[in-house]
C-alpha cells in the first residue's frame, strides 16, 4: 500500500536534507549574532559580588578574635 501524499512529500524534503548536513550557506552563517545575550557590565557586577562574598567569607572566618569572652 503507498504512503499517502503528505508523508511521501515529507520524507523527499528529509531525504534532501541529508545530504546537506554540514553545508551552510555563508548567508546563514552572517547573519548569527555572536554577542553574548548579557551585557559586560552585568556580568562584571556578579563577579564582583561573588567575589566580594567569598573574601567576606574568608575574613570572617581568619579574621575573628582569638579568644570569645565566656558567656553567663
């Protein structure tokens, strides 16, 4: 029994693409956008804060004093 008309239509179109893979036209290529989608400056400020918890962190934890006074 043949394949109805829609489906043969499809697999004709999948097998021509095969044979493309890995040919791209320098068109397509041109047009991406290779920007990233945040901004320098966004991930400037989230490593300054990442980093600036971390050194907080750190000094905390070197940086308090030697002996607690004893509770009541």
């Amino acid at each position: 029994m043949p394949l109805p008309r829609n489906i043969r239509n499809r697999n004709q179109k999948f097998d021509k693409n095969i044979t493309k893979r890995g040919h791209v036209d320098p068109g397509k290529i041109a047009k991406r956008n290779d920007e990233f989608p945040v901004s320098s400056t966004l991930i400037i400020f989230f490593l300054v804060v990442v980093v600036g918890s971390s050194l907080v962190q750190i000094f905390n934890l070197f940086g308090g004093s030697a002996s607690k006074p004893p509770v009541e």
